[in-house]
C-alpha cells in the first residue's frame, strides 16, 4: 500500500492541509482588513462562501458581508439566509435588482427569456445581478469572493489578488487553492449552515431557473446555464480573469 493510500495518512494529510489553510484565510482577511478598509465579502451562499463568512464571523472582522437577492433563488437559498441569521446573528445586507428594469425586460422579453439566447441571458444577469453588484461595490477599496481556481474551466488560474478594472477596486479569491474537499472538511468540522441543495448534487448553485443537478463525474459548473457553451458561461460578476472567455461569475 502506497502512503496516499492509507486512509488514516489521508486524514491527517487533509486534516493539516486544512489547519493551514483556515490559518492562511484568517491572516489574508485580517490583512485585507487593515490595508483595504472598507472591504466587503460578496456572498453567493455557496459552501465556499460559507467557509468564509464562518471565519469572518469568528474573527470578529469588520466586513460587511452582502449577497445579491435576484429574486429567482431557491427556497433552500433563503432557507439558508434565515439559518445564518439565527445561526450568527448575522444581519445580511441584500442588494435587489432595479424593479424599473425588471419591469421593462420582462415587459418586452417574457418572464423566462433567459432560456431564448445568450443576449437575453445575459441581460437578465446584468438586472438581476451585475448591476446590484456595481452599487454594492461602489466607494470600497476591495471586495472578497469566494471562488476558487479548480471550479471551472473559466477559473483556471485564478489568483489569490487582482485588480478588478471593471469595478475599480482590488478583488481577493482567498479561497483560490483550496480544493472542494477542504471546503467540505471544513464545514463538516465547524457544523457550519450550508445551502440543502448541495446534499442534492447541486455544487454551485445560483437562481432557481438556471441551475439543476448533476450527475456523477459532470464538471462542478455543469448544472449552471446547462444550455450553454461550458467555455463562456458566467454571469457578469467576475470579469477580469484573464482566463475567462466571456462575461463571467
Ligand atoms: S442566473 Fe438566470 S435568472 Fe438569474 S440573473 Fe442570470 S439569467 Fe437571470
């Protein structure tokens, strides 16, 4: 039997990988706290942004932590914003997109247009999404995400700190190498509220129309914009990695 092979090896393995990486995450929030004030934590309530907001929460830093209500989510997702207030205390501060550009594209285009073509998609990402972000992120120094390199192939590279042009402000990915099986580690060892979905083969979850299940060795993004080239697909949100071929999240 090869060492990796040896279960007990690979806890401990896993077990230390996770103690320095949470100590890693703690130290770049902290930093990110005393060079970039004001920062915030954009939080699409995934389990990776759960791991941050934990520690966060623990460390008892001073960033607000946002997510984007687009009012197409999963019941689970607002489940999950109700358990991390009771679980916290937290009072999460909820961005919504502009109800007179909703009004105007559901008028002209149809309630579920993002179905009809990749334009009416993105459209819809942009209202429901890009635009809250912009005011969400206007007058800070920095905004933390949760993504992480090894999430899609429009991630591939994604760095620990870059500029955002778009937004003009400093973006940090402190998740960025950590791999799926330390995010879960980490939940599991700290009984952190996570999204239900995921115990229902939905690894990245967003609005309810445009996220399903996937099966056993799909990619982890393969349940998001389903219909779409898997190159290309992201929302808006996340532009500036140079590996990402479009519009991204
Ligand atoms: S994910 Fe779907 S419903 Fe949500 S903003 Fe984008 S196109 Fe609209």
């Amino acid at each position: 039997m090869s060492p990796t092979s040896n279960p007990d090896r690979q806890d401990a393995a896993l077990a230390e990988s996770l103690r320095d990486k949470s100590a890693a995450l703690a130290a770049a929030l902290r930093r990110i706290v005393a060079e970039w004030r004001p920062a915030v934590f954009a939080s699409s309530l995934g389990a990776e942004d759960m791991v941050i907001t934990d520690v966060i929460v623990r460390e008892h830093l001073p960033i607000e932590i946002f997510s984007l209500d687009t009012g197409r989510l999963p019941a689970e997702t607002y489940d999950l914003m109700h358990e991390i207030q009771q679980r916290y205390g937290l009072k999460l501060k909820l961005y919504y997109p502009r109800n007179d550009l909703i009004e105007a594209y559901t008028r002209e285009n149809g309630i579920n247009a993002f179905y009809d073509s990749i334009e009416l998609r993105k459209a819809c990402c942009h209202i429901r999404k890009v635009e809250p972000l912009q005011r969400a992120l206007a007058n800070r120094k920095a905004w933390i995400t949760g993504m992480r390199a090894q999430q899609a192939a429009t991630r591939d590279g994604l760095p620990l700190q870059q500029y955002d042009e778009t937004n003009q402000l400093e973006k940090f990915n402190p998740l960025s190498d950590w791999t799926e099986q330390e995010v879960w580690a980490y939940i599991r060892a700290n009984d952190v509220p996570y999204n239900k979905l995921h115990d229902r083969f939905y690894p990245s979850i967003g609005c309810a129309p445009c996220t399903r299940a996937i099966s056993l060795g799909e990619d982890v993004r393969a349940g998001r914009w389903w219909w779409e080239d898997p190159t290309g697909k992201e929302c808006g949100l996340h532009v500036n990695n140079p590996n990402v071929m479009s519009i991204s999240r």
